[in-house]
C-alpha cells in the first residue's frame, strides 16, 4: 500500500498528525487517545498497514 493512501485513509478516520520522529511519523487517534508510528516509506506491508489502521480505529 502506497504511504500516502494509508495517510489519506487514516485521516479520513478522524485521526490527526502528532509529530515527526526519526523514522516515523506518529498519528493519535483523539478519540481512544491511542497513538501509532507510521513508517516514512513510499510502500508499506499491506500487514503493517491493516495493523496501523486497527491500532487507530
């Protein structure tokens, strides 16, 4: 899955950009308050994108 569509999707879902990290970018879901690192590269696992999206949901 391409970075920016996992990005676009997750926002879509009310979660909201944190800060910048070394590697990752952190996203928080204001609503559970739950917090998950997003890795800065052009393709993400289609695991590690299902994983990041059930964190946040």
């Amino acid at each position: 899955m391409k970075r920016e569509d996992l990005i676009r999707q997750i926002t879509r879902d009310g979660c909201v950009f944190v800060r910048s990290g070394a590697n990752h970018d952190i996203y928080m879901n204001p609503r559970t308050g739950k917090k998950q690192p997003v890795p800065r590269h052009r393709e993400i696992d289609g695991h590690l994108a299902r994983h990041i999206k059930k964190i946040l949901a």
